[in-house]
C-alpha cells in the first residue's frame, strides 16, 4: 500500500471517527483524530490479525489503552471489515456493541475493557508475558496509550514489569496530542520528557511525528526488529487533527465536532476505503494443555492447618492436574503460600513484586490469551487493585484472586495489614463470586471449584491455623452452606464463615450448656449466597446472629439480607462485626476486642433470646 | 556529636529494635538494622524537631514510608526521649501505643500512617506541598523508604508530582538493602538502576553507603542545599546489619531474630545514649486563617441543576469563607466542577493530573499539617485511590472526597465511567461519613457541612441536571433524612437518595393515582444513617422498598438495614438496584434497563402492596 493510500485511510478512519460521534451526540472523536495516522499505518502494514477468526491463536492483539478513543476503534473495524456502515451508526445507542469504551463483552476483536486510564499497558504486558512464556506463538501486542495517561503508577508498574521480563513481544504507541481532557499535560509535547522515563525502565524508545506516514511506518519495523527490550512510540500528534476548527485547540475533549459536515468536507469528504489486514502465520492451537486427575490435600478432622497453607497446597495440585492454571503474586508468596505453586511449577508461576495493579492486570492478560489466573497477596493489598479488579469485571475477565492475612484475627502487625473491607469490596462487583472457607479441606475444595465460575472469584483467607472440621470427602457447592449445629429446640442461628465459624463453635457449646440451643451455619459461600438455607433457619429459629471479622458494611451480615429482599417477612438480625481501629494485640485478644470471639456471640445471643433485643 | 558517638547511636537504635521485637515475639527487626545508620545521622545531624511539641509549626516532618521498620522508629523516638524504656518493651501489645506499624491516631510525632507500602512518599509530597504553597514554612519532609516498595506505581505518580512541583523541601532516602520479603528485589543493590528512574523523573539523586557514615551526612548536607528539586539518597545497605547471623541473609524479614541476646551483645550491649535533637527555628504560628461569612449558592425550586454543579460552586463558596478549604483534582476539574473553586483560589487549587493514588495522599499530607481538603474525581476512579483511602482512615485523616458521575444515570459513556461500587467501597471504612444529595441546595448545605465531620467523608454527585425539590435555607443535618411524601395512609416507603430520589417521586405521584399512597424517604445521609425515621416508616407502613443507582450489594439497600439489626422486628424489605452489567444508553434508557426508574418502582410497589413479594 502506498502512502497517499495510507493517508486517505487516516482521513477515512477521521472522517468516521467524527460521523459516530455526530451520530451519538457524545463521544471523544479528537482524541481519535489525533491518533488516525498511527492506526492506519499500524492496520495497513504492521498488524497481523484475521477478523473473522479473532480467537486464532497466532493473531497479534491490540489494546486501546485510550479507551474513549473509541470512535477510531470502530472506524478501524469498519475499515477492515469487521462492521459495517450501519453498526458504526449505532455507536453509544442502547443495545449497541459500540459502547462508550470497548469492552470484550461485547466485541470478539477487544482483549480488554478500557476507559479507567492506564490500564490497557498493564493487561497488554500481561498478553505478551503469556505470549513470551506460555503460548510461544509470535503474536505482538501492540497498546496504543494516551499521554495523559502516562501520569498513573500503574503505567510506571507495567513498564518496570515489562522491562525486566525483556517483552520485545510488546509496543506501546503513545498519542502524545499534548492535551488531557482539562487542558494541557504535563509535559505537553515534550517527547524527551517520556522517552527519558521509559529509557530509565529499560525501555526502547522511538520519538516520531505521529502524523509523517513514512516515520510512524520505520518507526513500527524499527519496534518489530527491537530485540530483548519492549518498545515505545512517542508520538508528537495533534488532538483534532485536520480540522482546523478543533485540531490543537483546548476545551474539546468530549464532545462531537461543532460543525461535523463542514469537518467532514475539509477531510476530503466520506470514503469507503477497505483495509487489507496481513493474516496471522499459521499456528498450532493452544491451550491442548494437559488435564489429569486432580488430587487436592486431604487433612485429618482436628488437625490445626491454616487456610492459607490449604489454598497454597491446593493451588500445587490444581496446577498438578490441569496446565492451564497460572499463578501470580504480589511478592508475599511466603505469606499467601502461593509459593507452594511456585516450588512446582515454575514455569507457570508470576512473580510481580509489590505492585498490585501490574498483578490484576497482569492475570487479566492472561485470562484474555485463555490461561486460568489465580493472582494473591494480601486481602487488605487488594484495595490497591480495586479499580483493576472493577475494570476486569466490566470484561467480564475469568480471574481468581485470593486474599491472604482476613480480619483481625491476624493478630500483631495491626489494621494496616488486616483484610477488614474485602468483602464488601468483592461482593458489590457484578457477577463475582466470594468465598470464605473456615477450615483447610472446604479451602482445597474451593480453590478447585472457584476455576468454573464465571466472572471474577474472590477467596479469602486467614494467617493462623484452625482446625479441620471437616472431613476430606466433603462437599462444597458454589452457593451452598453447611449447617454444623442443628436441633429441634434452636432458639437462634448463628451465621458465620472463616475464622468466626470456630467462635460460633465455641459460642454454641457453651450456649447449649447453659440451656440454650443454637443452629450454627457456615456461609463459607459468601455470594452467591444459600437462600433456602437461610430462609429455613429463619423459618426454625426466627432470629439470625451474624458473626464476621470484617467491618460490619457490606460483608457477611449484609450478604445474609440477599435471602430476605424479596417482600416477605423477615427474620430478626443482630450482625457482630468489626466497629473498632484495631491497634496490635494477639489474634485472641484482637478478636474479643472486636466483639466477634465465642464469648462476645454467647452473651449476645442470651441477650436476644432473655429481652429479645441486643442493643 | 562525633562520628563514633553516631555509631553508638546507630548501634543502640538496632540494639532497641532486636529488643522490642524480641519482647514481642514478632517485628521487623532486620529492615530496622539496615536503616539504623541512616536515621542516626538523620536525628543527630539534620532533623529539626521539638519533640515536646510535635505540633510545632516549623518542625521537620518524618515518614517512615517502610512502616514494618516501625522498631527503628520507636528506638528513635527512646533515643531522643520522646519514649522511655518500658513503652518501647510494650512493642505490639494490646492497649499500646507503638503498633506493628505506626499510626498518628496514637502517635503524635506520626504523620501518617504506613504499613502499606508505596504510600509514605507520596502522603510525604501531600506534606511539601503544604510546606512550599500554603504553610511558607521552611521545614523539611523526609521519607524513608524501602527499595521494595519502589516496584508500587505510587511511588512513581509521587516522584512525577514533586518534581513537577519542584519540592526541594523534600528528601526521599531510600534504605536498599536488596532483600524483599520474600527474597531478592528486581534491582537487587543497583544503586544505579534506580537514581536513572529519579532522574528521568526531575529528581536530584545520590548514591551513597548507607552504613558510611559521613557519606550519609554528606548527602543529607547535599539534599539540603539542592534548590528546584527534590532529592533521592539511594542508600546501599545490608539487611540486618551488624549481626552475623542476619546480615545480608534471606528468609529473615518480619521476624525476631532467632538469638536476641547473642545479637545484642555482638552489636555492643544494651546502651542508653540520649540524642539531642536540633530544635526547629521560631516560626509564626500556622492557620491563623481568615474564617468569614459562607455566603452558599442558593437555587430555586423547580430549576434543573446537577449536583455537581452545585458542589462547585458551593466549594468555592466555601473556599472563599474559609482560607483553611483547599482543593485537589485528578485531571478533570471540568466535570467534577471543582473547577470552579480552582478560579476562584488557584493559590488553593492543585491539580495532581490523572494520578488517583497522588490525588488522595496529596489531601491526606494536607490534612495532617491542618487544611482541609476536598479532593475530585469520577467516583469509578476513587477505586483507583481504595488503599490510600483504607489507610487514611487507619490514620484517623481528616479529608473529604467527592466523586461525579455516579451511577448509570450518566448515560453513553457506560460502565466504565459509572460510579456503581463507591457506596460499599465508603460505607465500609470505619467512622466514614458518605453523603449522596438528590439536589443543590442539599449538595451545598452538605459539602460545608462535611468538613466538620471525623474521618474520611464522602460526597457523591451526579452529572446530569435534577430538579431543586428543596428551598435554599432547608437544614441537612449530617445522619438525617428528609420525609418527601407522607399519608396516614401509606401502604409502603420507598427509600432513595441522589438521582433515585426523583424517580421514588414520580412513582409515588403515578402510585397516588392508582390509589396507592406511599411515603417517599430521602436519605441523603447514607452514613450514619437515621435510624429513627427508618424505624417510624416501618412501624408506619411495616414494608420498605429502596432504590438505588449503585450495585445492590453494600450500598443504599444495605445502609437502611442498619436500622433494623438490634434484634427487633423487622420491616419487609425490597431492594432495586442495578444488577446488570449496563452498555451504553442515554441516561433514562439506563435507568429503565437497570430497573430503577420510576415505572420499575411502581411495578415493585403494585406486586408487594398487591402479592405481598416481588420476586
């Protein structure tokens, strides 16, 4: 392809780009025009990919880090075929697969929902690291980035992880227009500025004017040809490019063109050019990955074993069983106990250091390729990668994350350390699942079964030992119970999971002791929750006492509610859960402190039951 | 002092840090012995600190960003008197005051509280700002970090915003003694490989031997006297220095040193030398600030205003009654409206670009040297910031946070945009405030109100205009609520807050018609939550349905039950909330599509007045 062919390509994906959004009333199309000559160059001559068979194993992929440069994604799937006038058309309607922001949800050619910034390098270091180290096929991951974008951790994360890793598989194209939604960069289009930071991680960079055809193309061959190091392209572009109205000019970030046909005119007017994308070289399929009998830990009833060690072991023999599984951790692997898998599969193992968006990404890259990730670290560090986890739910991503070191029950080293908003943060994602086991042989289980769910998967786990209370050959369905206690005489039930299951024991015994028996149910399936079971204690007892090490909105006393929301009447609830700043102290002495120990649930529910109310 | 009484010292802070972590049986023990030398010459040589008066407006401000070092600390603060002998040996116990990592809730001479790594830099950028733009104070910030936590994007957003800033006020010292937690760093002791990454950064670097001592009081001396920039020593040091057994050595991080007593007597015995430190220079005290007549925004009824709007202009309003407000933005003051308290105080004003973690820790640096910040962002990008909010509330920081565009009521930028999880993620952090206005009287009663509040309060505002359905002098008291509609009659409450208010509204004026009153319940206060007036709807109608533009799992629906959970009788209680994963749609189609409109309300109400349940 020539390059006056090139240029009206650019100027087609421009002219689009400015019809969608005319056509939407919204959308960011000078952020698309800024980088339409990157993307022609990039469509015409370097990309690898066959649209009609997006899952082919050696397509390259590419991210659109800048997700609201949406209108030049569509544009380009026009050009190439893959949509058609009409779908353009419908760019941001109800029901269109043309969202805001892409989303793989919706449209097969996406490996990534975009539109929370710097996101897109982190899941495309996470492709190139399953296509350096698992796939072995010669994909390239190409991220196109904004320049505003540059200014978030999680960018400097990605380029450190990618440097070290010798990604020559990865090229970030960054759209360095100068100009962020607001005003005007940091840096505006000081290249240098960039270029020095990413040579500092280890990077190869490349400065280019993003609009000279013939410079964008040597500047992609010299990315391909780069070996060891993973590539960026500094682009000095102009936002709004070719419309004089709006190119370079402040104050028109997301919004349609003022005058959109008089704009369209000055880009030479609508074309329909068609874009003949090079197809991917033939490749073996992947993922014919091994999958074998998988025999989880067994642990003796009355043993003393941390959840953690369970999840550690169970994660080895998973890994064991099947050769898809993967795991990452955020350099506390001697902690979460994901070092277990690490001893027996190396090669399948992430270490990503302390750097917790660069490890969701880095499993969502992973998950997008059709590896299994379970990525791990502590509970209370996966808040670092709250806005990770809520963009991979938004792709729908098939990830597990665990949560090590729950609640106060870890004892000593404090609140900072104390997973104590996990659930709340896990439960309020969409089609999440959250687990919380209490003993080491529901955890292995768990661990196993939380790889067929979909969406995101959340286990927790705790720091200390507990004992077994359950025998290896139980049981444990997503969504079910168990209930441990149970009489004819309950007065109340007590609901707990993890470490409040062996307190609510304790509580139990002690209160059938004094005369006052009690159903005791483990919710170790903190969502989606056991309605029945529930509805069938409150149906028993009348009077539900919720135990949790974990602050008292949003976990497992609210997760119970799930059962009752539908109109009918409702048991009566007391929920026990952490109120206090937790200071140092031992996990015994943490957990009667929070009010959440054996003794604290008895003398509740004598309360409830003698004057019927708590507090 | 003389080189050899700074070994002494030197000697004694390890010596104290063996020994609390002895006497506590857990610690860090070794991440405190490699950064001993650094703090003695920091204490004896450069520090200026009255630690009679912590308060004092001149002090220099420490942070120790490796807060697992936390034993160096407290044998720092014994060394200098500020602790005595038999504190230091309650290291990690219930009831004191020296936790496993420190926080300012207990301690006065903490600035912030750490143990999750990455956050002391930047909180320590929060406080240089204050120092350089608001206090005009010459005091010093100096953080110590670790090389670990290097690997955070965190710490990079902050080495982007004091350069840019130009905050030669303050001194990074990096303690890089090569050995994580769990083994070797990516970088292990190149010292290199890091003062290339602060450079490129803008950052004045020095490399030094972190156990030289003179070299380290060189490089203070250098750090000092560098002017429009800030200055990173990169010190190279051992891991457990000055103990055979511990020195340099892997596997040992987080634990007590296996033989305390040989330790201590190899490191020269139990001293107690007392360190004198420099006091700071007389200063004027800070915030005698200007407190005049809050002349707030006052709207019409009936007019259409966005809630943003109004948090705009009644924070400039706010900023220009009280000269203590100061605002922060993450690039985009233009939709938060922020902007509009940036024109009217740009002194005021920082723009901390789209960097969430900066943004947060930014406010919280502020908030502990006496401002009171408001800090701006999309609430779907607060998620970015969860952690620096987590530990914020861990400190006991006083700072308010305000996220636009909730909900899918922002229509065709979809989900990516869309606030859907920041109730749950703010309700669950321990004595939260989270507020959620409905119109723009109440926003700006409220965004004063705010900042009398503890803790972390949140705001959370909406992007399209709503009607004013309050007069400009109606009260909104913090944990309040505002009865909309009420009959003796009514057959059920409906229960809303922000844009769901509006619907609620409607529904009950369609409901009317039908012969079906129904009180309407604005909680505006979503925490704390009024109790009371929940408690008299249900005694009143014994059935409650709440709607909310948020995920169903921690938000409005959940914060009612607080209500209910003392074991009384509970009300029937049905829940609408958004349950799907929305696309993009104008912001009535989301509405309806998420089942929270007006007619979804109506529908509910019929099915539950009629059938007695919904689902």
């Amino acid at each position: 392809m020539k390059s006056r062919q090139l240029v009206e390509i650019a100027q087609q994906l421009r002219v689009d780009s400015v019809r969608a959004a005319a056509a939407a009333g919204s959308g960011h199309p000078t952020s698309s025009m800024s980088a339409a000559d990157l993307m022609a160059v990039l469509l015409a001559r370097h990309l690898r990919y066959d649209f009609e068979r997006p899952a082919h194993p050696a397509n390259d992929r590419f991210v659109l880090s800048k997700g609201h440069a949406s209108p030049l994604l569509y544009a380009a799937y026009k050009a190439v075929g893959a949509i058609n006038e009409t779908e353009l058309m419908t760019f941001r309607r109800l029901g269109s697969r043309l969202e805001g922001h892409p989303t793989p949800r919706r449209l097969p050619w996406v490996e990534t929902a975009t539109g929370s910034l710097g996101q897109g390098l982190p899941v495309g270091v996470g492709i190139a690291l399953a296509g350096k180290r698992l796939d072995r096929v010669g994909y390239r991951v190409w991220v196109l980035c904004g320049d505003s974008e540059l200014a978030e951790g999680s960018i400097w994360e990605a380029a450190e992880h990618a440097a070290y890793e010798h990604l020559d598989n990865l090229t970030a194209i960054v759209d360095v227009n100068r100009l962020g939604q607001r005003g005007p960069t940091r840096h505006g289009h000081d290249l240098d500025a960039y270029a020095r930071r990413f040579q500092a991680f280890g990077w190869h960079t490349i400065e280019v004017d993003g609009h000279d055809m013939d410079a964008v193309d040597r500047a992609y061959g010299e990315a391909l040809s780069t070996v060891g190091q993973p590539t960026v392209i500094l682009a000095r572009t102009l936002k709004g490019k070719g419309v004089a109205a709006a190119q370079d000019r402040e104050g028109l970030h997301g919004k349609p063109l003022k005058d959109a046909d008089e704009a369209i005119a000055e880009l030479g007017g609508v074309h329909d050019v068609r874009v003949e994308v090079q197809p991917p070289p033939a490749a073996r399929m992947l993922h014919a990955v091994r999958t074998g009998h998988l025999d989880l830990p067994r642990y003796e009833l009355g043993d003393e074993v941390a959840t953690r060690d369970a999840f550690g072991q169970a994660l080895a023999a998973l890994g064991t069983a099947r050769g898809d599984i993967v795991a990452l951790d955020g350099e506390v692997s001697d902690s979460t106990r994901s070092e277990f898998f690490a001893k027996e599969h190396p090669d399948r193992f992430f270490e990503c250091y302390i750097a917790e968006q660069q490890l969701v990404a880095a499993a969502v890259g992973l998950a997008a390729r059709g590896w299994v990730p379970y990525a791990s670290t502590f509970a209370a560090f996966l808040t670092r990668a709250h806005d990770f986890v809520r963009m991979a739910s938004v792709s729908g991503s098939g990830i597990n994350l665990i949560g090590s070191h729950a609640g106060v029950a870890i004892g000593q080293d404090g609140p900072s350390q104390m997973g104590l908003e996990d659930l709340a943060m896990f439960r309020a994602l969409h089609d999440s699942t959250v687990l919380y086991p209490c003993d080491a042989n529901q955890t292995a289980h768990l661990v196993a079964a939380m790889a067929g769910c979909e969406g995101i998967r959340y286990l927790r786990t705790s720091r200390g030992a507990s004992p077994v209370v359950y025998g290896p050959n139980e049981e444990f369905p997503i969504g079910g119970s168990k209930v441990l206690r149970v009489s004819a005489q309950d007065r109340l039930t007590l609901v707990a999971a993890g470490a409040t299951v062996h307190e609510a024991l304790t509580a139990a015994d002690r209160l059938a002791e004094d005369g006052i028996p009690v159903q005791v149910i483990d919710l170790y399936s903190v969502k989606p929750v056991d309605r029945r079971t529930l509805r069938e204690a409150a149906e028993h007892t009348g009077c539900l006492i919720t135990v949790e090490d974990h602050r008292e909105e949003g976990g497992l006393g609210d997760a119970v509610l799930d059962a009752f929301l539908d109109g009918r009447p409702m048991p009566r609830l007391v929920r026990l859960a952490v109120r206090t700043m937790p200071g140092s102290a031992s996990p015994a002495e943490q957990l009667h402190a929070a009010g959440i120990d054996a003794e604290a649930i008895a003398v509740s529910a004598k309360l409830l039951v003698e004057h019927a109310v708590v507090r």
